[in-house]
C-alpha cells in the first residue's frame, strides 16, 4: 500500500527504522517539536499537510498520522477525500510506551509527570516534554481559578492532589522513555545525572515501538480499533477525554 505519513520529529528514528523494514510505500513529512507549544499552530499546520496530500493527485490508501492529541491539537482535523488513521494516545509519551494502558499505568496518578526520550533529547532546547492530560481534561487551572470556583479548602485539595509531593521530599522527576533502538546512544545514562544535578528523581522505563510499527504495518484487516482511529473522507477527529477511546470520529 502507498501511506502518506506525518509525524512529530521526535519519532524520526523509530518511524524510519520501522518504515526500511516495511513492505509498503510511504511519503513522509515531519513536524517540529517546538510546534506541540501552541496546538492551534500545530493543527493548522496538520491541516494543511493533510490537504495537500489530497489535492497532489497521489493514490494514497491512507494519511497516517504519529501524533497523539497533543493539547486538542488534534481536534477537528479531517481528510477531505482520504482515510485519516490516529493511534489512540494522549500525547507523544502514549506512542513511546507502546498503549495507552502503560500510559495510564505510569501516569494516572501524576498525567503531569514531565518526561524525556532520545527523540526529546536529539531535537530542539528542551529534553522535557510535560504530559499535555491534565490541560485536556480541564484540569490545568491555577489556585485561584480552582479557588474562585470550589472555594479555598477545595482548591487547597485539588492542588495537592494534581501535583503529590513524592516520599523522597522531591517535588519533580524526570521520567525517561528508554527506545530499544536508541538505547546505545546512553540519553538515559545523561538524563539521569542532569536529574540529579537538578535535585530532581529519575525513573527509566523502557519504551515499545508497537503503536508505530503497527501503523505504518497494519494487519490484512486494517488497523486495531483499540489502539488506532481510523476515519473515513469528511469525518473529524472528535475528543473524548478519558483514559480508553480518547478519541473518535465525528
């Protein structure tokens, strides 16, 4: 099959590596990291690459896109005459564990838990990238906005309970998603020690390429509707805002 595929450039390695070893053809564009600050951008941006695949006049069988929602950056894209197919994540970080089950494992009880990758730390100033859930959600509000609107006790709460101060006494850690491809190139071992040098704790895990090398190979009978969206010419990404579909079409 001939995919045109769009992506973040933190997956530049994982994406190319999985896309030498594949039987299909792909176009492929990248998108910069820095473009994840302002989703409005982002999606504008999106939107347009997705139009001009349309409008090139090339047989794509779909437009793969290696983005999670990213800040709703997401919401609303369509393809006006080609497939569109989405995993199912809430951001970049989802795509490194390999599902949205790990993501909810090692997140669910801190979603803004900052976090890095080979690809976080090969591209652009920062090497952190900070989980975009609780904004989503609609949980990403100062004290004073939780207090104008539950009062001080309750804003009080809900501030200690969205930001938990670890055992340790640390108030921050970096989280790092160690690639199996890219593990030779020792970022976990750097991260560690800027994490320390900063006060801060470190957690390695190790990442899964599974949600990319299933895009970019999908089964003879397309793609897993558990971990990916699949839409059809003229239906829209739609929000859904929880831990299991994330998304769908509307």
């Amino acid at each position: 099959m001939f995919f045109k595929l769009i992506a973040c450039n933190v997956f530049f390695r994982e994406i190319c590596g999985e896309a030498a070893g594949s039987r299909h053809v792909f176009d492929m564009e990248f998108t910069e990291k820095g473009e994840h600050a302002k989703p409005e951008v982002l999606r504008e941006s999106l939107q347009k690459r997705i139009d001009a695949a349309d409008a090139s006049g090339k047989a794509y069988d779909a437009v793969l896109l290696a983005y999670g929602l990213c800040g709703n950056a997401l919401a609303g894209i369509t393809g006006r005459s080609t497939r569109l197919v989405v995993p199912r994540a809430h951001d970049c970080c989802t795509i490194f564990l390999g599902s949205k089950e790990r993501f909810k494992k090692h997140f669910q009880d801190n979603p803004s838990r900052p976090f890095s990758s080979a690809g976080y730390r090969e591209r652009g100033d920062s090497y952190l990238r900070t989980s975009d859930v609780y904004a989503m959600i609609g949980l990403g509000k100062t004290f004073r906005e939780y207090e104008a609107l539950y009062g001080g006790e309750n804003a009080r709460y809900i501030m200690e309970t969205l930001n938990p101060v670890r055992e340790t006494g640390k108030e921050s850690e970096i989280f790092f998603i160690d690639m199996p491809g890219t593990a030779f190139l020792g970022f976990a071992e750097t991260c560690r020690k800027e994490a320390e040098s900063e006060g801060k704790a470190f957690t390695c895990v190790r990442g899964d390429p599974r949600l990319i090398k299933n895009l970019l190979n999908p089964e003879a009978g397309g793609w897993n509707a558990g971990d990916y969206l699949v839409l059809e010419p003229g239906e829209k990404i739609v929000p859904v805002y929880d831990w299991d579909q994330i998304i769908r079409a509307g």
